[in-house]
C-alpha cells in the first residue's frame, strides 16, 4: 500500500484521491479479517470501535460494505 500511495505522489495524483485509496484498503482489510473471524466463529455481528472508527470516512465505508455483506454491524463510542 505504502509504494502504491509514493508512486501516486510522484505522479501527482490529487492527494484526495490517494485518501479515497488508502481508506478503501484499510477497509478492504478489515472486512477480510470480519469474514475470515465469522467463518471461523460463525457469528455475524460486527462491533466498530476504537480511535481509526472516530474516522468518518472509514466508519461510513466499513458500515456500508459490512451491510452489502449481510453483517449486522454497531459502533461503539471509545
């Protein structure tokens, strides 16, 4: 991710669109990890919480992606 986001830098990419980029990977990985977790555990509610979740951006695309995936999702306030 981290040579993805320089190469966009050095070619002068809007640093906007290098934020849409980097939240869609982290969210990207948190939902791998919420699938790889519920088949493991078979539960299917995931809570948000933490500082990274006060993010609106990401907390706003975590839910959404989460609801597409029939997770029943909640934020908890850290």
């Amino acid at each position: 991710m981290w040579k993805a986001i320089l190469n966009d830098l050095w070619r002068g990419v809007p640093a906007s669109r290098i934020a849409a980029r980097f939240h869609a990977g982290i969210v990207e990985g948190f939902i791998n990890a919420a699938g790889n977790a519920r088949i493991e555990s078979g539960i299917n509610q995931v809570a948000m919480s933490g500082g990274c979740m006060h993010n609106r951006r990401l907390t706003r695309l975590l839910r959404s992606v989460l609801k597409k995936k029939a997770s029943q999702c909640c934020s908890i306030a850290s």
